[in-house]
C-alpha cells in the first residue's frame, strides 16, 4: 500500500485515494479483478439479489456483479471513486460515499456483502466486519477477499520480501492492523464469526501482479509511495532494486517480472 510521506497523506484518508484514481484504475484494477471475480463465483446471483460493494475503488466487484444483473449499491469513502464508478452510467449499480466503519445504511438490507481488499485497511476493521453483518439480511452471504502475506501483494510484497532478506534488522514499516490480523486463515474465521457470521469458510487464490521491467528504470517514480521503498537510504535503494534486477533476470517472462499474489477469500453467511 503506499503511503505519500512529503504531504503526510496516508490511505486512512480518503483525499489519498481520490488522488490515485486513475493510477489504480490502469494498474490494480486488472490485477485485483481476477480476485473480485473469484470472490463472486462463491455467490449465486441473479436480478432479484440485493448486493453491496464496501471499498468498492473503481469497482472491480461493482461493474463485475452489475453483469449478472444483480441490483448492486457500491459505497467508498473516497469522493473520487465514487464518481469514477458512476461515470461508467451502469443502470443497476448505486454509488454512494460513505465510511465502511459506519455504514449509513438499514439493518438487513442486503442479500450478499461483499469487500474485496477494502476492510482489512479500516482503522477499526472489526467495526467494518460488523456493520458488513448489520446490512445482511439474515441467512444472506458475506465475502471478505485479504491478502495472505500481511505484507500486501504485488510490488508491495516484493520490495517487503527483499527488503527483508537483505535488511533483516532494519524495523519494517508498520503494515495495517487489520492486513496483518485478517492474514491468517484461522484468525480471519473467527473475526467473521465474532461479527455476526457463521460458517465460514477459505479458500486461496494465488495470481500474478505483472511488474513491467521498463518501469525499473525510474524506479523512484515506481516505487516513490510504498513504505518498503521510501522508506530506505538511498544506498539501500540501489541495492534492493539490484537484488529485483537480479530476480527479474531469473524469473522474468518476456518484459515481465511476474509477482505471485495468494488472497484468502472468506465466504460465510449471515446468523
Ligand atoms: C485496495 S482498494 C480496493 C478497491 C477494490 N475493492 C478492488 O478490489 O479493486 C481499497 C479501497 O478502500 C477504500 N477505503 C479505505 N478505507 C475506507 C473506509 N474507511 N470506508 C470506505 N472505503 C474505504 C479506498 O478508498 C479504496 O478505494
């Protein structure tokens, strides 16, 4: 996740993401579709399902769930979003700006809830997780999609792995409580359960981020928000990127450095 440290912003702030809009959009909304998807096969839906998006970004599970028809209501707290989502002027999809802590929405409204990579940032991700509950109606379907290394996915989690290996006694940034809470299988059951659901249950994904090797070349720009990177020394800098450099020539495929991403996606239902 990145954080811009010269104006302090952090994506606790939702004018951090109304800034990252279009950027998201280009490159990890590709990547974290393959995951929304994955999380809606676990759903059956059709036009009757009543189906709510929380975190939705550019809508990854929105525009994918609109498809089948289903009347979906997607919430972000950042203006930015919202609006990227409702200039695709899909007639089935409601985009509304609101916090995921404090849903300003009824008591069962909902058939399926669904927050793909979004309540494992909040602050407070246990009061995320119970007003998921609060809006399902009961005997109705929660998915909640995290990533399984508490370090992220993609270029997040490679420059955090190298980091690491070459700096094991330099402090890591602190990662989202929630991101390293919800990691793990077992710890991510028994919080839907606390919220309200039952049943839970996990299934891993793994998908590749495709980093473009070309992109290296300004690194700093590439990396300029991620706290694993920004972080560091400048001398340290060069170091990680030559120990990418050195990745990228073994693993590379063709102008890609493929990233192997694993997400746990919990599908419970409602009590
Ligand atoms: C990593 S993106 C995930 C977006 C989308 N679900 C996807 O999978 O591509 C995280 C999203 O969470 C939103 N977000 C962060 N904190 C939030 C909060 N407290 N309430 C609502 N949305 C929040 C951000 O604005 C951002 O759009």
């Amino acid at each position: 996740m990145r954080h811009d440290e010269s104006t302090n912003m952090k994506p606790v702030d939702p004018s951090y993401w109304d800034k990252l809009v279009a950027d998201y959009e280009a490159q990890a909304q590709p990547f974290t579709s393959y995951f929304a998807e994955a999380a809606l096969r676990t759903l059956q839906l059709d036009r009757s399902t009543r189906l709510l998006d929380i975190a939705t970004g550019t809508g990854a599970v929105a525009l994918a769930a609109a498809r089948t028809g289903a009347q979906v209501m997607a919430i972000d707290f950042s203006a930015g979003m919202v609006q990227r989502v409702l200039s695709h002027g899909v007639p089935n999809i409601e985009a509304r700006q609101m916090d995921g802590q404090a849903l300003e929405l009824p008591d069962a409204s909902f058939d399926a809830v669904l927050s793909v990579f979004g309540v494992m940032l909040f602050p407070d991700w246990r009061a995320g997780l119970r007003e998921m509950a609060r809006v399902t109606r009961p005997g109705g379907s929660a998915v909640v999609a995290v990533w399984k290394d508490e370090d992220g996915a993609a270029t997040n989690l490679l420059l955090s792995q190298l980091r690491k290996a070459l700096y094991p006694d330099l402090a890591p940034p602190r990662p989202f409580p929630g991101m390293i809470e919800l990691s793990d299988p077992q710890r991510l059951s028994a919080a839907m359960i606390d919220a309200g659901f039952a049943e839970p249950s996990i299934e891993e994904i793994t998908h590749d981020s495709q980093l473009k090797l070309a992109a290296l070349d300004d690194a700093d720009r590439l990396f300029e928000l991620i706290p694993a990177w920004n972080t560091l020394a400048p001398e340290q800098r060069v170091a990680v990127l030559g120990e990418m450099r050195s990745r990228a020539e073994q693993d590379r495929v063709g102008d890609v450095l493929p990233i192997p991403s694993t997400a746990l996606i919990a599908t419970a239902r409602r009590r």
